[in-house]
C-alpha cells in the first residue's frame, strides 16, 4: 500500500472510529492568579512529523478563569507530535511538546514570573575613570555566628567567584534561598600588572570586610567597586612581624599562620601596602615614609581591631608586631620594645647596587633573612646565615627595582635597603 492510500485508510479510520480531542489547560501567573485574554497556540509539529501527516496551526485565548480549549482536527494521527506554546511577559515564546496518543491533552502554561535577580556592575581603579580588567570579584555570604557580651561575630564564606572582562564589568546570579547578607570583594591575582598597586578593595570602596556595604537583599543590583590605590611614596621606614595561632585553636599556640592578610594604612584610611604572611607566619612592609599609622588584618569571619603606631626619625622602625589568629579575633599587638630598639651591630651587606650576587658579611650570630619586595610580598625565603663567613645570595633572577633584605638573629630584626640592577 503506498503513502497516498495509507493516509487515506487512516484518515476514513480516525473519522469513523474517533472522535475529535481537544488540547486545554490554564494559563496562571507565578502567584497562581489565572490570566484572561492569553493567546495559546497548538499545532502540527512539521519539523519532527513526516511530510505525510496532516498540519494544522490553531489558537483560542482564555478566558475570565485562564481556560483555553483548542479541538483537534480529525486528522490527527496517533504518534504525531503536538506542540502547544505562549507568550510569557518578556515576550519569550514558551512551548510544550506531546505525542499525541488518541486522547485530550492537558497543558497548563505559567507565565509572568519574576525573572531571578542579577548582580551586574563594573570595577575601576583609583579615581574611577580606569576599569579593572580581569580583576577577580568574590560572592560572599555574611549571616550572625553568635553575640558574645555586646559584640555580634559573624561567619562569612564567599560561595560564588567571576573574572570581571577587560572592560572591568561582571555578573552573578543572586543566590537562591539564601537570608544571608551579600559581601562583594574585588583583587587582582598575583600574575596581573596591577596586583602590587591595587589593595583588596570591597563595596562600598572598603578594605575591611565589617566595613563593606551589604548588596541590596533579593533583587538586582548594580554595585561598583574603585579598588583602592597603595599610596606608598617610598621613605626610610619598616614595619614587620608574625602572624601566629592564638588561643582557642585546633593547632598549637604559637605556631606560624601563613596566607593572611594585612594592610598598612595611614589615619585617613589611605592604604599604604598589603602583604600576606609568608610559610614561618612573617610579614614586612619596607621604604615606609614616617607618619601616623594602623595595621590590620582581613580575615573573613574574624574582626581585627587596628593597631596605631608612629614612625619618625627617632623611630623608623615598628617590629615584632604579633598578630594572633584566634577563633574569632586576629588583632596586632606591638610588645614596648618593638619600635626602634631591634638593631643588629656588625652587619653589612654589598655591593649595592647589586646585579647578581648579595654579600652579606661580618654578621656577629647564625641567622637567618629574607628578601622583600617593595610592595610587601617575599622574593626569597630562607636564607641561613652564618657567623664569619661571606654569606652570598643570588639574586640574578630578582627584576631590577627595589628591595629590602631582613636579616634575624637571637639578638632582633634589621632592614637594610639595596637595589637590584
């Protein structure tokens, strides 16, 4: 039996043995509220179906209860795939797709939702003409831990991350099911031109996460972040320390707490340098200008009470500053003789400038040193010292600019400046 008869055949038999079946349903917004006037369309799916099945293309609108009921032509074959499709409020076509089986099909439509909320913005640096390309934007939940006296502690976890473009501009998607309030942080990564010249910078402008703005609760927003400068001049001043585990931790008291993050500021909240404790828990900020200071640290989910301090000629030195990671708490601390009083006689370091080795020499005890950016961030680690012996570091690899070996011994701290050719 060819097509052409066999369509016949079937279409005597679906007229005789059949009766016609109908697509209905209701159309009802997010709040179930029915929608009247709606247009529903169903027809023929001629893109899946063979070329001998029948096509039809039909419509009806709902009515006061959201009810539509389109009636199928006879010529309808079983197996034949229907689609039935509207319009939701954004003017994106909803479609539903059946096989039609010899009865009515049911196709209920929602429509009118409300679409989930967008967090799109843009970061800039500095004065905020210049966009941030590629800077690294972190999602991060901020809820209530507990209230302890009169202060409130609270636990922050970053649950979602996106590379801004190279115009500076990112989005997320707004968390479902979430009361938690949203923190946003921007940075460079250590591979980007701008990582040693930009800090951490939070919305709104902040470096400090207790300070940062929460994103407007469960809608969409559009915040932009100006990451903040390092404002360093360059002086004669340091300031170094630790980074320790304090009380009420899992892990021994005392013990070096790498990976953490400190900033340097003056009293006008100008951020003079970041760093992050190295391995051995040490930091250091070098070619400080005296002023007025305060340090603190950036520990989601810990306050950090700043430390205030000076540096002048008299005393151009702050060491010895000891942070103490603790369960809730990552405040500094400066023991009395931490300002200008850690001198180590008898040592000297040449040539300077230097190309590829540092000579350190005449140095009264064992020791050890390390070398420093002038952003704050370790060059090389571990240097062991020797008594009486020319100590040489190479330092071929080091791009030229400046940097600052801290030499250690039993007797203290000491920074000595030197260039890299």
């Amino acid at each position: 039996m060819n097509k052409f008869l066999l369509l016949i055949f079937l279409l005597m038999a679906g007229s005789i043995a059949r009766a016609q079946y109908t697509v209905t349903g209701t159309v009802r917004n997010a709040s179930g509220t029915p929608l009247a006037n709606r247009q529903v369309y169903v027809r023929a799916d001629s893109a899946v179906n063979p070329n001998w099945f029948p096509t039809f293309y039909l419509q009806d609108s709902t009515d006061v209860n959201g009810v539509y009921t389109v009636t199928m032509p006879t010529a309808v074959i079983s197996g034949m795939q229907v689609v039935v499709s509207t319009v939701n409020c954004n003017s994106v076509t909803l479609t539903k797709t059946y096989v039609y089986n010899g009865s009515n099909i049911t196709s209920n439509f929602t429509i009118c939702t409300t679409p989930a909320p967008t967090i799109t913005g843009q970061v800039s640096m500095g004065s905020g003409s210049q966009r941030a390309p590629n800077a690294k934007l972190q999602l991060i939940t901020k809820y209530l831990d507990t209230v302890i006296g009169s202060t409130s502690y609270y636990k922050l976890q970053p649950i979602d991350s996106v590379v801004a473009s190279s115009n500076g501009n990112f989005a997320f998607s707004y968390p479902l099911n979430t009361s938690a309030d949203l923190v946003l942080r921007a940075s460079f990564q250590p591979f980007s031109g701008f990582y040693s010249k930009f800090a951490p910078t939070y919305y709104n402008n902040v470096s400090y996460w207790a300070d940062a703005t929460p994103l407007p609760a469960n809608t969409s927003s559009a915040p932009s972040i100006i990451m903040k400068p390092l404002t360093n001049p360059g002086g004669s001043g340091s300031v170094s320390g630790f980074v320790v585990v304090g009380a009420g931790k899992t892990t021994a008291v005392g013990d070096p707490v790498p990976n953490r993050l400190i900033l340097l500021a003056d009293t006008n909240d100008n951020v003079i340098g970041y760093t992050y404790s190295a391995n051995d828990g040490t930091f250091g900020f070098y070619g400080v200008p005296y002023g007025q200071y305060k340090i603190f640290g950036d520990v989601l989910s810990k306050t950090s009470q700043p430390l205030y301090f000076s540096l002048s000629v008299s005393n151009p030195t702050a060491a010895f500053i000891t942070f103490e990671d603790k369960l809730r708490t990552f405040n500094p601390k400066m023991p009395p003789t931490a300002i200008a009083n850690a001198y180590i006689p008898a040592v000297s370091i040449a040539p300077n400038p230097a190309k590829d080795k540092l000579i350190i020499s005449s140095i009264g005890n064992d020791g050890t040193a390390a070398i420093y950016d002038m952003a704050g961030r370790m060059a090389i680690d571990n240097i062991q010292l020797r008594a009486g012996y020319i100590n040489e570091v190479n330092i071929s690899t080091l791009p030229q600019g400046y940097y600052i070996l801290q030499v250690a011994t039993d007797k203290g701290r000491e920074p000595f400046k030197f260039i890299k050719e």
